[in-house]
C-alpha cells in the first residue's frame, strides 16, 4: 500500500533534480539514485508545504538566489568521511611537512572537500606532532561546498566514539570532553583549532580566485562525484595552487592517471604535481 506521506515524484522530476545538482555543484547522478533524491529532497519539499516534486524544483528554477538552492544541495551531498582515513596518507603528509619545515620552509594545506572536519583535524593533529610547527608557519585552509557540514566543522565537536580509537596521548592533549548536556561528546582544543580555517568554496566553479600556493592538498572522495571533463579541469587548476614538488592526496577508488599529466603518482594514492622549467 502507498505511504499516504508519499509525495509526487516522476521520472521527468528525477532527470530536473539531476541537471540542477550537475549544473550547480558538478555532482553526476546516474539511475540508480533516484530514491537516494527522493529521499534526501521529500523533507524539503515537505518543508514548503508542498505536495509534489514538480513544484518544489518550479520554486526553484523560479529563484536563482533563493537561500532554497542551498538546502537542496546540502540535501544532495554526500558527506561521509572520518578521523584518519587511509592512514598512511597521514605518514606521507607528516613526513613531508617535516623536510620542508626542517628547511625553514612555511607549510600550508588545503582540505578540499572537508566534510564535517574530520580531514582537516586529522591533518592539524598531524602537522601539530612535527617539530618546529607554529602559527607563524603552518596553516590549514578546508573548504567545502556544504554549508551544513562546515558549520559542524568548524564547531569541532563530535560524538566522542568517533575518535575512541585515536591514541590516549593525542586525545588528552587535544580534545575536551563534554559534561553534563555534552556528556558524549569531545570538543577539538582551541590550540589546534586556530590552526584552521573554513569557508565555503565550489569546486566546480569555472574561475577559482589565486589560491595558496599549497604544499599539500588533500581532495579525497570527491573527484568520484564528477564526470571526466570536469575531473580534468579541477586537476589542471589544483596543480596551479600547488607549490613545486607538491602532494595531492587522492580518495582511495580515486585514480587520475589517464586524466591530467599535471601529477604524477607517488605512493598509494597520493600524487606530486610535475614541476615545469
Ligand atoms: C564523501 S565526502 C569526503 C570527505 C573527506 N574528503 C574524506 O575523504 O573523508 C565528499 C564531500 O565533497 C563535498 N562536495 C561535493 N561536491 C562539491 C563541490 N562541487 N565543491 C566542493 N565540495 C563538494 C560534499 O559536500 C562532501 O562533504
């Protein structure tokens, strides 16, 4: 029997919520995610009282600067991720920061893709473990297109199981934990936190601002959300933010060999941009 809170959602409703997402954010939805859309828009559309899809994406198209678009991208991002995942990223990138530091260089990243922090933590509690780093030379740029998750992000407070496996020494030094009404929970150390900052960027847009230049920048589990042409375009302009001898640090079923020379692999997913004469 049909759920009577069941909301009007047609094929031709499917393939409008796809050209909408793609032509904002890149995101390429293919068939089987029609009920991944109606399931993450049915609260939206809930929300305006309304009663079929159709209207709701109407509302939309009607209001090219309407705060709406935003919820309905929010809606559409999937935005799993973790503290340390693929941990040897972590061995390379610490390894790296500390020639370059060693040498009196300065050490910046960007996470470009950061979810709700759990990246660009992990890099912080990482470069906060290598001699020498300070204020004055490290700095953490993490970006993302969600506005939800950065918010979290940059609040840094978590359920406290979501880092029950990191060891007790860089828990104790970095990570506060919540009492009463937080009991649960663990707040990141403003020590470490200043190290960070969050703002908002999409990585689809046509013209990026000047960036960095960046040591490292990690885009890990985002790029499988892109079609090919619009992959290549984002390698060739992080491999301009990058400082010779840079890493990129890649998802795990992420391999961009045969779309952009500007990188060449070194190490399990993780690339160093080719430098030029
Ligand atoms: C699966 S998460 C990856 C999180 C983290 N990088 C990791 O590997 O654990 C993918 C993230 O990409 C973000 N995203 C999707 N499209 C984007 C775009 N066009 N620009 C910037 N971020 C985007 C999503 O909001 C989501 O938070």
């Amino acid at each position: 029997m049909a759920d009577p809170r069941d909301l009007k959602f047609t094929l031709t409703d499917f393939r409008r919520v796809r050209k909408m997402v793609y032509q904002r954010v890149g995101i390429a939805l293919n068939d089987s995610k029609t009920h991944m859309a109606y399931s993450r828009l049915a609260r939206r559309v809930r929300q305006h009282g309304l009663k079929r899809f159709a209207d709701y994406l109407d509302m939309l198209e009607g209001a090219e600067a309407s705060p709406e678009w935003q919820h309905f991208i929010n809606a559409l991002t999937t935005n799993l991720t973790a503290f340390f995942r693929e941990p040897h990223h972590f061995d390379t990138l610490k390894q790296h920061a500390q020639e370059r530091l060693r040498a009196g260089r300065p050490y910046n990243v960007w996470s470009s893709a950061s979810s709700t922090g759990e990246e660009p933590y992990s890099i912080a509690l990482t470069l906060l473990q290598v001699p020498g780093v300070s204020l004055a030379n490290t700095h953490i740029v993490a970006s993302d297109i969600d506005t939800q998750v950065l918010q979290h992000a940059s609040a840094g407070v978590y359920d406290a199981e979501r880092v029950a496996s990191l060891a007790p020494a860089l828990l104790h030094r970095f990570f506060l934990r919540g009492v009463g009404r937080n009991e649960g929970k663990v707040r990141l150390k403003r020590e470490l936190r200043q190290y960070l900052e969050f703002y908002q960027f999409n990585l689809v847009q046509e013209s990026w601002p000047q960036m960095g230049p960046f040591d490292a920048i990690f885009c890990r589990n985002v790029l499988i959300y892109f079609d090919k042409p619009t992959q290549a375009r984002i390698l060739r302009q992080m491999a301009e933010c990058l400082m010779p001898d840079g890493l990129l640090f890649l998802g795990h079923s992420e391999n961009i060999q045969h779309i952009c020379d500007a990188f060449q692999p070194c190490g399990r997913t993780v690339y160093r941009r080719v430098n030029h004469d």
